[in-house]
C-alpha cells in the first residue's frame, strides 16, 4: 500500500497548496486537532493508523490528514477555501430488497463521486478482527473506513454533505464509518451515528441482510432517520438535505417528485433533535 500512499499525499499536498494556500506540513500541523478525540474515543484506531505510518514511513499526522481530508476540504477554520475547478464530492447511495431486488438478495452501493486525481489510491481493505466482524471496506490509500460491508451483515454508504455545525471539533467521517461498521448488530451501529459527534455533516445509509435499510442525516445538533414505508428501495443523495442545519442563509432543497416517503423513527437518541415529521422526503 505504500505506493498508493505515495501517490495520495502527493496529490493532496497539491490539492489543498490550490484550495487553501495551506503546504503539507502547515495541514498536518493542523490535523493534530484530531489527536484526541480520537484516542478518546477509538484509541485502538489512531493505533492502527500508526501502524499504517510506520509501515510506509510516515509521520502519524501525515495518515490522520488524510482520514481527515474530507474534514480539511470543508472546514473553513483551516483557511478560506477558494473555489476548485474539481467540484467536491457528490455521491449517491442506494438500498434494494424484497421485491424490488427481483432475486431475493438484499442489494446496496453507491457512486463515489469524488475526484479523479486519488483513482490511483483506492483500495479494497479485508480486516479481520476477532470478536469484531470482519470488514470489507472501500477506501483511499492510509484510511482506516469508509464504505463497506460486515460479517455481521450490515453495510454502510455514506455521502459527504459539507459544512461544519458548531465549532467544537468532531471525529472524522473514517473513524464514525469505521466505528458504526465494527459493530456487531443495527441497533449498535444506529447509537454511533445518533451518539457520535462528527466533525461535519454527513449521510449515512445502512442496509441489513434482513431486508430493511436505514438512512439517517447526521448533522449536529440533529440526527434525522427515515425508513421506506412502501415498496423496498430507497437512495440519498449529497445534492439533497432533508434537515438542513439551522442557519441565516440554509435553503432546504426538495425534489419536485419524492423518490421515498418516510416516516418519524420510533423513537431518539437522547442525543438527538426530534424525529422528522411522518411526511418528510429525501431523495
């Protein structure tokens, strides 16, 4: 993995000299915000990210900037980004089963719309991690989660939705993904996303072997859930937010013929804001 590794430092070095003005150490430097709340909260994971490093010979901060990119990309404390002529990612995640399926398999992924110059990074990672579930996840070179699937029959799709809600630092969206993916079962898996506070918003998808899927937003202060009440399909977008932040200038975006009709979760985290209305949507 280290030519991979290689490959991704050398293009988000460039990436973010572009976007920010911001050189690889001053990023680094930076990303040591990072330190400790993630070996508060999964120290066993800023481990294994050392491991990646001394593996290839890298400095720790050099793998956490990169778990942390995403966080780096939309967070305008680092320095006020300039437009890109690459747009940011923009992905679209799905779920199918039951009828739907048409072959009685229960079906999820998505498109990863990310940028073109980290195709020679990406990886297919096995972990197997006793009494864990094993994993299969999908990622960029030196990162330790993001989309995949477990033994314990759970898969997790996510969209990157941008933008920073209060100014406390959060996880990065790796070590959320990789958190929810290590559990053993949904109910687990749904506490990390409604719990956890993340650095940035985000929509995550989980699909069960059992046939049935969860999409929830995860923005702070809120967590919006929603599962299809008819038919067995449903996708999410990064273009729509069905509970955009509270904000001066937040727009809530909505298709003008819904994909899925949702209905409130049965009941939320202690951490979380009130249930979304039976009639919100998300596409």
């Amino acid at each position: 993995m280290a030519p991979q590794l290689g490959i991704a430092l050398g293009y988000y070095a460039e990436a973010f000299g572009v976007s920010s003005g911001l050189t690889w150490r001053q990023v680094t430097g930076r990303a040591a915000r990072w330190l400790k709340p993630v070996g508060e909260h999964a120290p066993h994971l800023l481990e294994e990210m050392q491991g990646i490093a001394d593996g290839a010979g890298l400095d720790l901060l050099d793998v956490l900037a990169l778990n942390a990119r995403g966080e780096v990309i939309y967070d305008e404390s680092f320095s006020q980004m300039r437009e890109e002529e690459e747009p940011a990612e923009g992905c679209t995640s799905f779920a199918v089963y039951g009828p739907a399926g048409g072959d009685g398999h229960v079906w999820a992924g998505q498109n990863w719309d990310w940028r073109a110059g980290v195709a020679d990074t990406v990886v297919m990672l096995r972990i197997v991690q006793p009494p864990k579930p094993t994993l299969i996840m999908q990622v960029e070179a030196g990162q330790i989660g993001r989309q995949g699937a477990s033994s314990a029959g759970i898969a997790l799709n996510a969209n990157g939705l941008g933008g920073r809600f209060g100014e406390a630092v959060g996880l990065p969206q790796t070590v959320v993904r990789r958190s929810v993916l290590d559990q053993a079962n949904i109910s687990d898996a749904l506490d990390v996303l409604c719990r956890t506070r993340a650095h940035i918003a985000s929509n995550a998808l989980l699909t069960c072997r059992e046939g049935f899927a969860i999409d929830l937003e995860t923005t702070r202060p809120a967590t919006a859930g929603c599962t299809p009440t008819t038919g067995s399909w449903c996708t999410a977008t990064t273009t729509r937010r069905a509970s955009p932040p509270p904000s001066p200038t937040a727009t809530a975006h909505s298709p003008p013929t819904p994909w899925c009709a949702y209905p409130a979760p049965s009941r939320a985290c202690d951490d979380c804001a009130t249930p979304a209305a039976p009639t919100s949507r998300a596409s």
